[in-house]
C-alpha cells in the first residue's frame, strides 16, 4: 500500500519536472515481436560499453555451477545481482529442522517413527535451485556427498530408503526420509512450475498418504500450488522461498515459512548499478555510501563479491515468530526509497527482460518492486516478458539496443549469456 502511494508521488514528482510518463514502464508480454523503443538512447556510447546488469540468473555453467567471467566482465560498467544463496540455503534448511525440533511429538502424522518429507526442485541446472536442495538435505541429514559436493540430484521416489542420491537421516531419534523429489518442468521445458508442482503433490500424495509430514520447495510459487492442492486440507506444513505476498499471508493459514531473499534490496541494486554507471559515479554511490538524495544499505543486508563482479542480498528467514513484518513483498525498502533529483540525475533508458513473463516470484515481488524504483532513480525501463523457455523469444526482442543506454538481463538458461553480450557487441 505505502509502496503504490510512494509511487504516485514519484510519478507526480516526475511529471512535474517534465520527465517522461513512459517511466512507469511497459511490459511486452511473451511472444509479442519485437519492442517498440520509441526513442533513443540519450549517449552516443557503443552498445558494447554500456552498462549490463545481469540478475537473479547468474551467468554460469548449468551442469557444473563455474561462473561465467567472460559474461561478468563483458565491460567495466558489467554487474552480476542476486542474492547469496548458500546463506539463503542453509537458512531455508535450519528453518525446517527447527520445525521439526518444535513439533517433534506431533509431527509424525502416521507414527511409523519416520518423518517422511517430498521436495519440489525448481531448475536442476540453477545454481539457487541446487543450492535450496543441498541446503535442505544437510539440515535433515538426508545429504550424499558426490563429487566432493553435496548431490542435488532428483530422486523421483525413494520409498524404502534404497535410493542413492539421498540416505536416511536421523533428528533425536526420529528417522528423516525424503520420500520423493522431482524437478517441476512442464511438458513445454518451463522450469519452476507451479502447475506442474500442483498436480505432482496430488500423486504423491496417493503413492504416500499420510507417510508424508513435510512438504519442501525450492520456492513458494511451487510451495503455494502444493499448499492449496493438498497440504492445508491435510495440515502439512510446507516450506517456501522467496517471501511473496501470498505465501507470507498463508503462515496465518499452517504455511511452515519462507525465506526472503530481500527482493527490495534485489530490485534497488538491479537499477541502482546501472544508475551509477549512467551517472560516471563511483559503484558504491547510494549502495555502501550515501548518495545525494540519501540512499544508502547497510551492510546486514547485501555484500559485494569484488573478484565475482556480484552484488548479494541477504536472505532472512519469515515464520510464524515474524511475518506481520513481510505481508507487503512489493513494498521498496526503506534506506533506498529517496527519489533522485531529474536534473542531477536525467532519464535514461533501460531494456530489462524477465525470463518468464509467469514467474511467479519474478512477476509478483521482483518487477513491481523494479517499477517502484524505476521512478524513484529517473530510469525509463522497457519491460520484457519471456515465455521461460526460449531465449530467442527474448534475444528477439532486443532488436536495437541503440535505442537504450543500458541493459538489465534475466536469462532463461544461465549459459546463454552470449546470446545476449553478441548482440551488444555487433
Ligand atoms: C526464485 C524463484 C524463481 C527463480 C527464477 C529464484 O531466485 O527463488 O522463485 O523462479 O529465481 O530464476
């Protein structure tokens, strides 16, 4: 509520000093053709020098998790946001054990003296998504070392204990088993998928009844779809990640908790690098030092990885103990919620995608939160919707990158950063 009042009056503030309506953004939905920039970009630059800020993907290795240097370091003015996701990780696990620990005498539905737990695994090839798996499987014990690390493998079901990637662990003398697990890909290659994680809960849940205790998810767009298919009938308390609205009101209603990977400090960053770039200011500008408007984090809530060119929000965990502080998902953090002045710091334009138009984490707490800080930093953004599948469907739109004067990119696969830094580069 606060956020959409603060952006009214940033709206009202920008039309006062002429700056462009066209700053509250548009969104091209998926499979709409090319964008129509209407304009051009405000600097005679190469497209190869302008700012990039890849986010939320990290250009990397899908099958080995090695970061992409050469996407990283496309040019000076080249930033990576996310969030730390092995903090977020370990967070969402220890979230899960300590659950277990409180309801230790209730939480064996069936009292075969073994909690049975399923988990929906987003993307196999995301480095979050691997690491939520891994995250939970240490905390229960379930974990198997493979090649030095923790197995984030899918197990599809492990009924009696057999399977490989997983063993059984033990929480004060209660058996831990993950009974199933399964990437949730629709029949079209969207990963992350709701419907799809919606629909498997309910063959789970005949396969194993009342065997299963807790429900997992490597985030709460699949948490939720289980929640309302299955696990609040059955009071099973299920455990996201990513703290969108929805999942936050539901803790009323027996959601276990999530995680939030404090998108508000996610989407200030997003803008707030490409802002400083446009602006020739020092990188920290507004991050770890205060810019002119007052803007400025404090260091519990981010860290910047110099060598990996990589801005990381801190995670927190949202339970039942604290979640009347996290119901708005969408509403801007308030150090970074200062408008910038117009002629200080004039409107430029952005080209941002978004891999997947339906993301639900991405559609309903990322990209509103961009819209609220698209005003407040004077940056005009073009928003691009992907259909989650291919990236040509998004590299398409990116006809004419001379009509911006940076780039924020969200790719559908995290070693496709050269469809998009060759485009930049021709
Ligand atoms: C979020 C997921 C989302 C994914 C998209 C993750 O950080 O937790 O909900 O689907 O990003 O890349």
């Amino acid at each position: 509520m606060k956020g959409n009042a603060r952006r009214v009056l940033a709206v009202a503030a920008a039309a006062v000093t002429a700056f462009s309506m066209a700053a509250c953004g548009s969104t091209s939905g998926s499979g709409s053709g090319s964008s129509s920039s209407g304009g051009s970009a405000s600097s005679g630059t190469a497209n190869k020098d302008k700012p990039v800020c890849w986010y939320n993907r990290q250009p990397s290795n899908s099958s080995t998790g090695e970061l992409d240097m050469t996407a990283l370091n496309f040019n000076k003015d080249t930033y990576y946001v996310g969030f730390d996701a092995n903090q977020g990780a370990e967070l969402q696990g220890t979230m899960v054990l300590d659950y277990i620990k409180a309801h230790k005498d209730e939480i064996d539905r069936n009292g075969d003296g073994v909690i049975g737990y399923v988990l929906a695994i987003g993307d196999i090839g995301h480095n979050d998504s691997i690491a939520r798996t891994r995250g939970v499987r240490k905390a229960l014990g379930t974990a198997v070392e493979k090649d030095g690390a923790i197995d984030s493998a899918p197990i599809g079901t492990n009924t009696d204990g057999s399977a490989t990637d997983v063993q059984d662990g033990e929480i004060e003398g209660l058996k831990v088993r993950e009974l199933a697990s399964q990437e949730m890909k629709n029949s079209a290659g969207a990963t992350w998928d709701a419907a799809t994680a919606g629909n498997t809960i309910g063959t789970w849940a005949s396969s194993f009844g009342d065997q299963i205790d807790i429900v997992v998810s490597n985030n709460d767009g699949m948490g939720m779809s289980m929640f309302n298919a299955w696990s609040k009938d059955n009071k099973v308390p299920t455990f996201g990640y990513d703290a969108n609205s929805d999942a936050v009101a539901a803790i009323a209603e027996g959601y276990g908790g999530t995680i939030s990977q404090h998108a508000d400090v996610q989407a200030y960053l997003t803008l707030r690098v490409l802002r400083n770039a446009l602006d020739g200011v020092d990188i920290d500008t507004g991050i770890g030092t205060a810019d002119d408007a007052g803007n400025v984090l404090s260091d519990d809530v981010y860290k910047y990885v110099a060598d990996e060119r990589s801005y990381y929000a801190l995670n927190v965990a949202v339970t039942a103990d604290n979640y009347q502080d996290f119901t708005d998902a969408t509403k801007t953090y308030e150090p970074v919620s200062n408008q910038l002045d117009a002629s200080a710091h004039p409107s430029k334009k952005v080209w941002l995608d978004i891999y997947n138009a339906a993301d639900n984490f991405l559609s309903s707490t990322y990209q509103p939160l961009l819209q609220n800080y698209d005003d407040l930093l004077n940056l005009d953004v073009e928003y691009v919707g992907g259909d989650g599948q291919t990236e040509s469907n998004i590299t398409n739109r990116l006809g004419n990158p001379g009509a911006y004067d940076a780039f924020a990119i969200n790719m559908v696969k995290t070693d496709n950063a050269s469809s998009y830094t060759s485009i930049l580069s021709q």
